[in-house]
C-alpha cells in the first residue's frame, strides 16, 4: 500500500527578508510540541541570528555536496530525507535553481517527491518570483527577477494551504486570484519634488 501524498503548506512574502523562514520555524515547533516528527531538509539563514536560535532543538538533515566545474555547492539531500521519512520537512526557498548536476533541476521538484512520498512539506515562497506575476513585481519594485518559478503540477494534485506574512497581502493578492487583469497602474511614475527640498 502506498502512503498517502503529503501536504504542502506555503509561507508567502512579498520579497526577501519579511519572515517568512522564521514563521516557517514557528509554526514547525508548534508542531514539534504537538509531538510531530519534523525535520529541517533545508534552511538559508542568510546569517540572521534569531532565524539560527530559532532552530536550535529541530533535527537538520546535513546538505550533500553537488560539483560543477570545480566549484562545490551545498544542496537539500532528498535521499537522506526520504530514508529519514519525517512526518513534516522543512524546506526553504521553493524557487530556488539546484546546483547543476544535482538530483533535480529546480527545488520544487525536490518538494514534489517528498510530497509523493508523504511528507508533509512547509517551505517559503516570495511573490517576486511568480512567474505569473513577474511583471507586475517588476513594474512596482522596478527589479526583475531572473529565477521564476512555474509549477506545471496542477494544484489540485495536492493538500495545499497558504500562509501570508504581509496582514496587506491578502487584498493585494485577491485580484490576482479572482480576476484575470491586474488592476494596478502601468510603468512606475516619477512625482514632482516637493518645494521645501533642495
């Protein structure tokens, strides 16, 4: 008999450094206090101190190494994950490129076996790297992202839920979701200066 699929749950910012990974932690000790088996399979701290204490008592799956050209690049080992077979992984950055010649081109993929394994999987996600949305983004922060991500499963093959830590996000998002058009205003437009500055 085969396990059921995981469920994936989402941790969506609208841009890098809005907490997403630490509420990703968050969440996952309030399940490890419920008594859940949860593993870290991948985590960017991006150095910040209190992303680190919070993962303090959460087993962490070490990286494997993948090489290219020399160069060695530390990526999620999906094999140790799936001998591990936690209940719930953690596993940041959903848009993120592997090193070449690693298991999967993209770490979605990664997720998606997991998934297929029945591990439940939380991970985190910005807006600017929505494919869909990528020119949208692009017009309102004037940065165009160069890794996007497409999923090309359709969402109903999975338990999914989002988690949005922007309390704005949701109204933002809403026309998006419901409507086919975005209803923000074109390019980006420069406002007079205001007479008291120099």
């Amino acid at each position: 008999m085969t396990s059921p699929r995981g469920k994936l749950k989402i941790f969506l910012g609208y841009a890098a450094g809005v907490g997403k990974t630490y509420a990703m932690l968050e969440a996952a000790r309030q399940r490890l206090d419920e008594g859940m088996d949860v593993v870290i399979g991948d985590i960017e701290t991006h150095q910040r101190a209190e992303t680190e204490a919070f993962m303090t008592g959460l087993e962490i799956i070490p990286r494997k190494n993948a090489e290219s050209s020399g160069v060695t690049f530390p990526e999620m080992d999906v094999d140790a994950i799936l001998a591990r077979h936690p209940k719930l992984a953690l596993v940041d950055e959903l848009a993120h490129t592997n090193a070449p010649g690693s298991r999967h081109p993209r770490r979605y993929q990664d997720v998606k076996e997991l998934l297929d394994a029945g591990i439940d999987v939380y991970t985190t996600l910005n807006i600017q790297h929505l494919e869909s949305l990528s020119d949208v983004v692009s017009q309102i922060t004037g940065v165009r992202r160069l890794e996007y991500l497409e999923i090309p499963t359709p969402a109903g093959d999975y338990n999914h839920a989002l988690h949005v830590d922007h309390p704005e996000a949701p109204s933002l998002l809403e026309q998006y979701l419901v409507k086919p058009e975005p209803k923000l205003g074109g390019a980006p437009q420069e406002t007079e200066k205001p007479k008291d500055v120099e």
